[in-house]
C-alpha cells in the first residue's frame, strides 16, 4: 500500500461531522505521518472504552490527554486515581523537546496553551481530599450484604432491616445506625416478627461482628452521611471548561472487594439520577477507570451481573466509561464485546503464554493491510497505540498506529503544597468537609424512634396486665355475690380534704365498704383523684392507668393514696410516670 492511500483511508476513517478531539498522529512505516490527525468522535464515547497496555507503555498519559480534551469541550469526568498520579491535571505542564516535537506532528490542530484544569480532589479513604461517602441507605441491601460477606439468611435479615425502615420512613446513614437498628430488632420486635418474617439473635450476632471486622479494616470510611450527591461531580466552570473530578483510592489497590463496590455504588448512583438522554452530540459525563484489572478481579457473580448490566444501560444516560488495565483479557467479555473505543498500548511478550494471548488480540482488531499487528503489538514505542473507534455511523474506523499527543498538564503528581491548595479551594470542601470521621453514636431519628416505640411497648403491656386483672375481677363476681359500688363523686371544699382522707377512709373500711371500689377485694393501696372541683375514690391503681389511659387523669391531675400527707399532681406518681409520657 502507498503513503497516499494510507493517508486517505486514516483521513475518512477518522472525519468526523459532529464535535471531534484529535488525540495523535497516524504512523506509517514507524514514521509519524505529519498533519495525518487521529481524532475521536465525542458522540461515540458513551458507547465506551478501553486503554490497554504493559506497566509503563502510556495508558495513564492517554487518559490524561483525553481528559483535557473533554474538559475542553465543556465535558466533567471522574477519574479513579488509584495510583496518586492524575492529580497533575491540576496544574501547567512543562515545555520540553519530547512533547514540543509531539505538538509539531499536529500542524497546528494541537497548539493548545500548557494549562492546569479545573479539579476537585476527592477522596473515600485517609488519602488527602474532600471526603466523599455513601450513606448505608444508597448501598442497597444486596451491595451491602456484599460488603459484610454475608450469607442468604444474614443478607435477608439485611433486606427485611431495609424494608422496615422504609416502610417506617427512617433513614439509615452511618455504621452506627445499622448497629443500633439491628441491636433493636433483636429486642423482640413484635411487629417485624410478625410482618417481615423471622429474625434469628445468632444472625444478628454474626451481622454485627461482621460490621465490626470491615470497621477493622477501615472499610467504614466508605460509609456515612453526608452521601454524595453525583450532581455536585458534573460541573463546568466559569468558562465552561469541564470539571474534573479526581478520586484518590490508593488505599483501595489491595481491596478489591471495596473498590468494585464503590464503583457499583457510583454507576448506579449516576443511573438512578441522570435521566434519560439518548444519544447527545457529546456525553454529559465520562467516567475513568484506571486500574479496571480490580473491578472484574471479584468472582462474586451478582456484582459481576450488576457491573455488565449498569455499563450497558448508563449509555442512555449520557455517561460514558473509559477503563484502563494491562491486557484487555482483565475485562469481562461480555463488557469488552460493548466497547466503542480501543486503544492499545504496547503488549509484552515475555512467555509462550504471552505470545498466545498477543496473537488472539491481534485477530480481534479490525483486519488491516498496513500493519503487521501482532508483531507490532509487542514493539510499539511508548506512548504509542493501536486505535480502532466507533465511527458516527456506527461503524468500525481502520486500525491505526498512533503517537498519542502528550498533555499539557503535568505528567506527574501534585506536590503536598499543591495538594493542599487544590483541596481548600475546591467548591465541594464545605459540603463534605476533609476529614472522614466515623459516626459513633446513631442518629436522633433513630433513637426518638426507638423511644417512641418502647413507650408504645409499654402501654400495651399495661392494657394487657389490665385485661387480665378485669378478668380476675369477672371471675370473682361470678363466684362471690357481693355489693360492687363504682367509685362515688364526692365533693371536697378544700385542699384539707387529703389530709382528712385517710380517716374517711379507715372509718368506711370499718363500715365494711361504704364508698369503698370493691369491698372484697384486698385492701390494696387506694387513690382518690380530684377532676373539675370533684374529687373521686377510693380507687385502685388499675382504675387509675385505665382512667389515664380513656384522658380521664392527664399530668394535670391531682392525686392521693393511702399514706400520702398531701394531694400532689399525677406526674409525681412513679407507677404513673410512663403512661403519662
Ligand atoms: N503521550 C505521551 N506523551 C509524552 N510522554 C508520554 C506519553 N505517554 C507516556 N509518556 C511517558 O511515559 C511515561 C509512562 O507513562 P504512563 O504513566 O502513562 O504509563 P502507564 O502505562 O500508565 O504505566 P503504569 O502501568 O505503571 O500505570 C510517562 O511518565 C511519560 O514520560
Ligand atoms: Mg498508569
């Protein structure tokens, strides 16, 4: 094949009518071909991506440069920075000969100024950065359960804890919520028993030291309130440039589990609150994923089920997904068959195995007669990549070799001074704070609940022991025919009445009854209450919660009983004291 034939093929392959972003040079015969600009389609880029290659070959630097240029078409991203080396973003490049001689390739169509972007910090771990979390309620009983590596039974009481607090509108934030929620079921909670289903104490117990083990590992960072709120990652500033927003997870490299999790937890934050778009002329947000090797290094199925099927549905939403991993071989098959994007750095070949895996992805790149790619794969220069995209139309472009335009912004990380800066001018700062302290104590809701309920537990206790005692007193009449007088009004003319009570009272037992509530009953302790000016009694303590219970005594009424020098109000009466709450 000929230069020119090569240059217009790479031409048509890469033109593009809606908005473009040229990211390198095509290369022919390993020479550069000045001005043979590759561009990427932005429309295409929710259709998603991938960055591959060996430890070193340029798979970061790519993403960088891809980065800027969507936050120079006015488009956020999120960046999962795994490895503390994106946040170069933040600041100018340096002019040196290497990327000064990328930047002539272009001919012009890369000129852009050495500049820093617009950049929050973030963080879900003790890295530096505005601390971002997730409420236990946005985590969803199954991601949840997945944490706390619970079984069938232990990941149903989970949801039954879920279900409850939503019937009951309670919200579920912290650690400390789910522990005391969870400590209160175990409290003989009738209502759930009854329409939730069982709870066994031993699952319990297994929950709650499950949670404590993953705050043993720190995992609890991840979870707290306030949650995060997505929409405050897909900003623009004042000049329309794209916010990025940088989320620093070094702690996360050897936890897999929490960072497949956040994730998850991300994806289907972003799908549950975007609304449906369709296909726009640029994505309204893409996501980066670096180090994506962890996402799919969880056997779990659910989780690897609900990576698949949220990366296929997010599209709608506008967002767009790029990962970056050593070999394409660490991303699932069914996720890789969806990608729009393909850029693969060089590819090392170091063992029998090696070159078998080379060859096979050499065969799935679109066929090409100017390239020996599997040869190539494992002797392409760094920062150097085959690139194959979706074109607008839907179809494949022509496998091209690229030098990929270097970027403009730092190619390294931030120094602490920088960090710093960075951090305390971010808008997000006041919202969630830097710190990611850990709430120790449950929330006020979930306590006034829980205070509400046991007062409530409390009264039907009562109603019971009074139903109880009301049938006692039914048997009794039935065996023992006596006079039963219901208490009499009496009046009183005034506050010496009490002290006069307990003669009156003497003299009626005396009598055998007289005024007396039950004269065959024990003489119990008695009480007279005084209503409207009228003062009532003898009655028993039953006769008293009862008439507490019907609003009859209120804290406002005065009460006596046997023993008793003075009248004083219903509230000093122990026995009284939660029935009147
Ligand atoms: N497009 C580029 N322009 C100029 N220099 C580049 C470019 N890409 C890579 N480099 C050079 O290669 C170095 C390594 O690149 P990078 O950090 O992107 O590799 P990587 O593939 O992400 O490595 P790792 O797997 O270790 O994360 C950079 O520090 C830079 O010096
Ligand atoms: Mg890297």
């Amino acid at each position: 094949m000929s230069d020119n034939q090569f240059n217009e093929i790479i031409q048509n392959g890469y033109n593009s009518k809606g908005i473009t972003s040229p990211i390198g040079v095509a290369v022919f015969d390993n020479v550069p071909v000045e001005g043979l600009v590759v561009s990427m389609p932005l429309k295409m880029l929710n259709r998603h991506g991938l960055i591959a290659g060996a430890t070193g070959t340029g798979k970061t630097k790519t993403l960088q440069v891809i980065a800027e240029q969507l936050s120079r078409n006015g488009i956020p991203s999120i960046l999962m920075d795994l490895k503390g080396d994106l946040g170069g973003l933040a600041v100018a490049g340096q002019k040196n000969d290497t990327v000064e001689n990328r930047r002539k390739l272009f001919n012009g169509s890369y000129d852009y100024a050495y500049q820093g972007f617009p950049v929050n910090i973030l963080s879900i771990g003790e890295d530096e950065g505005v601390s971002i979390k997730a409420s236990i309620q946005e985590f969803g009983p199954v991601l949840l359960s997945k944490i706390l590596g619970l079984n069938n039974v232990q990941s149903g009481i989970i949801s039954i804890a879920f279900k409850y607090c939503e019937d009951k509108q309670l919200s579920l934030n912290t650690i400390a919520d789910l522990k005391y929620f969870l400590t209160k079921i175990c409290d003989d909670n009738k209502d759930i028993k009854d329409n939730y289903g069982n709870v066994s104490g031993a699952s319990i117990t297994t929950i709650l030291r499950n949670i404590a083990e993953l705050e043993q590992q720190g995992g609890n960072f991840l979870i707290g309130s306030p949650g995060l709120d997505v929409n405050d990652l897909i900003m623009n500033d004042d000049n329309n440039n794209g916010v990025l927003s940088i989320i620093r997870l070094t702690q996360l490299q050897d936890k897999p589990a929490l960072f497949s999790t956040f994730i998850i937890y991300l994806l289907s934050k972003l799908y549950s609150t975007l609304p449906e778009v369709g296909d726009l002329a640029k994505p309204k947000l893409v996501l980066f994923i670096d180090e994506a090797h962890l996402l799919f290094n969880d056997t779990n199925k659910i989780i690897q089920d609900k990576i698949e099927s949220v990366i296929k549905l997010i599209r709608s939403k506008g967002v767009g997904i790029i990962f970056c991993t050593q070999t394409p071989a660490d991303i699932s098959v069914n996720v890789l068959g969806q990608l729009g994007l393909k850029i693969q750095h060089a590819l090392r070949a170091f063992t029998a195995k090696d070159r078998k895996s080379v060859k096979m992805m050499a065969q799935n790149f679109p066929e090409t007669s100017f390239y020996n790619v599997e040869e190539d794969l494992t002797s392409l220069g760094i920062g150097e990549a085959f690139i194959t995209l979706l074109r607008e139309d839907g179809t494949p472009s022509p496998l091209v070799k690229t030098l990929l335009a270097p970027p403009v912004s730092r190619m390294g990380i931030l120094e602490d001074k920088e960090l710093t800066k960075t951090i305390n001018s971010s808008p997000l700062k006041s919202k969630y704070g830097t710190k990611n302290t850990v709430v120790t104590k449950p929330s006020k809701e979930l306590e006034d609940f829980y205070k509400k309920l046991n007062q409530i537990k409390e009264k039907e206790k009562i109603a019971e022991l009074q139903e109880k005692e009301r049938q006692k007193q039914k048997i009794k009449q039935a065996t023992a025919p006596t006079r039963v007088t219901m208490p009499r009004r009496q009046s009183y003319n005034n506050m010496m009445f009490g002290a006069m009570m307990p003669m009156t009272n003497m003299f009626s037992n005396m009598m055998g009854g007289g005024n007396t509530g039950m004269n065959n009953a024990p003489q119990n302790i008695q009480y007279y209450y005084s209503k409207d000016g009228q003062q009532y009694g003898p009655v028993s303590e039953f006769q008293i919660s009862n008439s507490i219970l019907s609003g009859e005594i209120n804290s406002f009424t005065y009460l006596w009983k046997t023993g008793m020098a003075e009248w004083m109000l219903s509230t000093n009466f122990q026995e009284f004291q939660n029935l009147l709450k």
